[in-house]
C-alpha cells in the first residue's frame, strides 16, 4: 500500500494535532491550510508543511486541494459543505469532525455518485463514540438497549459551571440547542436538548449526564428496529446541566447564540488539563439471558513531540487519523458514504492511531441485569 498525501483544512488546535499524527508517521505526508497567517505560522514553525486559502472560496480551495489523496476538514461546521464539495471536485477522499446534523447532510447528498470516499463525523462524539457503540451492539443476539455517554471535562475545575472550553464553542452551542436523534420504542426520533437528566459515577467521581445533539451520528438509522432504545448524552459534573438551562432558557440565550459564544469565550478560560470519557453501556440478549455490557474509556492530555496535548485533541484527531488509516489500507470502502459504525473497534484500534485510546482503556466491565 502506498503512502497518502493529506490536506487538513483549519490550522486551530485540532487541525495541529491532526498534523502532528500524520507528520510523525511514515505513511503521510501532510499540509496545513487555512486563511489565518497566525495559525499557519504557529504550524510552520512547528515543521509542517502549509498554504494559506480561504475555505469559504470554493474556486481557490479546490484548486489548493489537486492532487492530495484525502482532505480533513478541521474547520467550522458551516464551511463543511464548501469543503466537502471542493474535496469530490479535486478528485479527494474526505473525512471531517463535525457534529452538525444539517451538514453531514449535505455531505451526504455530496457522497450519492462519488467516486471517492466521504466519511464525515469522524472525531470523538460523533466518531470513535459510534464504532465503540455499534461494536458493543454487535456483541448481542438481540439488542435492547444503546446508552452512549461522552464528555470533554476540565480535569480541576474550578468554576460554577465546573467547566472550560476545550474545543468549538459553536460546536458546543449547536450540542446544547439543538434537537437530539434517539431511538424511541424501536423508532427514530427527536429528544428535546438538556433533558433526561441521569447520573453516573466511574473512578469514585459522580457525572451527570444529558441529551445534546449530534453525538450518535448515523446510529439512529442503522439501528432504528434492531433496538428498543438508544440515546446519546454528554457527560458534565453535577450542577452545570442546571446553569446552562437557566442560560437558555431563562434568559433567553439559545435565541441569541452570538451573545453566548461572546459569554463563554470571555468567561470560560481555556485548559489543556482535561480528561475524555466515553461510557458506552448496552442491554440485550445473549444465548437467551439478559445481560449488560459497558465499554469505558478515560483520555487524559499526554506529553507529544514535547509539547502537551490536551485529551480531547489527541481523541479527536485519533478519531479521524485512525479511520483514515483503515481506508489508506483497504480495510473500507473507498468511494460513496461511509459510516462510522462501518468501522470494527478491534480494527480501529490496532492501527497506529487508536493505540491512543488504548492507553485510556477501562474496557471489560460486565454484569448480568
């Protein structure tokens, strides 16, 4: 199998650790682009290859992306479509991380007569979340229930909210105010975002955990009468679900998302002291019984490079570098739509790539109900 040369589009904080993956394998070759000097200074001074462009000028962009094998979108959601179209013109295959429903539509519409490979929601929540959940469905005789829970959480937090930002604060505005896919009595569904409240505990730490949308991907549909039901919600400490209701809803913030990014971004410090945890928990029948299995996984930011990286860019960017891995290697379909539950966990973590969530592995944990 030969070598893959790649374009990452967005040079911010996942772009870069992306980058660093890939530039430190023998089996890419990497270029940074965005139309940030700063970012693209900050890249090249690290030793990656870079070329400014305007995502959002869809001409440039594809004449910026000819010739490179694969594209990763690492920009906003709302350039996602742009991205994706000047990727199928260049001749690309495409992966991105978005969480944005409307966006991996149009991907979608994009990938019907492709004759490349479009694999979006390829980060965490959607992403690794959706291969560890469809594996751990695919271990039962008959599914009853999908429960997946991930969260992105400051390792010492100190504030009311017990909260700082990690990635996209449109990402995560779009995750709080927006409709949630779930299954309902073996049906898709919509579930209102901050509800159905729950609690957890993993390590001696309670979590609470909540609807928010986006995190299941194409799960609904590929489950949708194989399973009773199945959610997706993210994981906080307890008390933050309560604060952000009162934002949104009292205080009428979900209808002025302008105003509560300015909000968070001015008073939620950034960390790279964080840790990532996926509680992925399953009900079903095996060999006639019925039985529980979890898969749990806790990231914490590693030294890399001798640089620290914070948990959720080395799970992000693992997400997408580790599916990408398996296409380079013939190991998934090369053109059309791909989903992530297409990918086996087994498969995803002996790449190079997933070998970064093995380090978190809090896997093997079953009971009987």
């Amino acid at each position: 199998m030969r070598n893959w040369t790649v374009c990452i589009v967005g040079a911010g904080k996942i772009g870069r650790m992306i980058a660093e993956f890939l530039h430190r394998s023998p089996n890419y070759s990497v270029t940074l682009a965005d139309a940030d000097l700063a970012n693209l200074t900050k890249a090249q001074k690290a030793g990656y290859n870079v070329q400014q462009v305007d995502a959002s000028d869809a001409r440039a962009l594809t004449q910026a992306l000819a010739g490179f094998d694969a594209v990763v979108s690492a920009a906003p959601f709302f350039l996602t479509p742009t991205i994706a179209a000047a990727a199928k013109t260049a001749g690309a295959h495409y992966f991105d991380l978005t969480e944005d429903v409307a966006a991996t539509g149009a991907v979608r519409e994009l990938a019907k007569d492709a004759k490349t490979a479009f694999m979006p929601q390829c980060g965490l929540a959607p992403g690794f979340v959706g291969i560890a959940g469809a594996s751990l469905a695919a271990t039962f005789d008959r599914l009853d229930t999908l429960a997946l829970r991930v969260g992105a959480l400051p390792l010492y937090p100190t504030n009311a909210l017990k909260y700082n930002l990690t990635w996209s604060t449109d990402g995560l505005i779009n995750e709080y105010c927006n409709p949630c896919d779930v299954i309902e009595d073996g049906h898709a569904a919509k579930a209102a975002p901050l509800e159905d409240l729950d609690v957890i505990s993993v390590d001696g730490t309670d979590y609470e955990c909540f609807n928010t949308s986006g995190g299941l991907g194409t799960l609904t549909e590929t489950l949708a009468g194989h399973a009773r039901r199945v959610s997706y919600r993210t994981i906080r400490y307890p008390g933050h679900r309560d604060i952000i209701k009162l934002l949104l809803n009292d205080l009428g913030l979900a209808r002025r998302r302008d105003l509560l990014r300015d909000v968070f971004e001015t008073a939620l410090p950034r960390t790279d002291q964080d840790v990532v945890l996926v509680f992925c928990t399953a009900t079903g029948w095996i060999d006639g019984e019925y039985r529980e299995k979890s898969f749990i996984n806790k990231s914490m930011a590693q030294e890399i490079g001798r640089k620290t990286w914070s948990a959720i860019q080395i799970t992000t960017a693992s997400g997408v570098c580790g599916v990408m891995d398996l296409m380079r290697r013939g190991q998934l379909p090369d053109a059309g739509f791909v989903r992530q539950e297409a990918v086996a966990l087994a498969d995803f973590m002996a790449t190079e790539f997933g070998r970064n969530y093995g380090k978190g592995a809090l896997t093997g944990r079953e009971v009987a109900a």
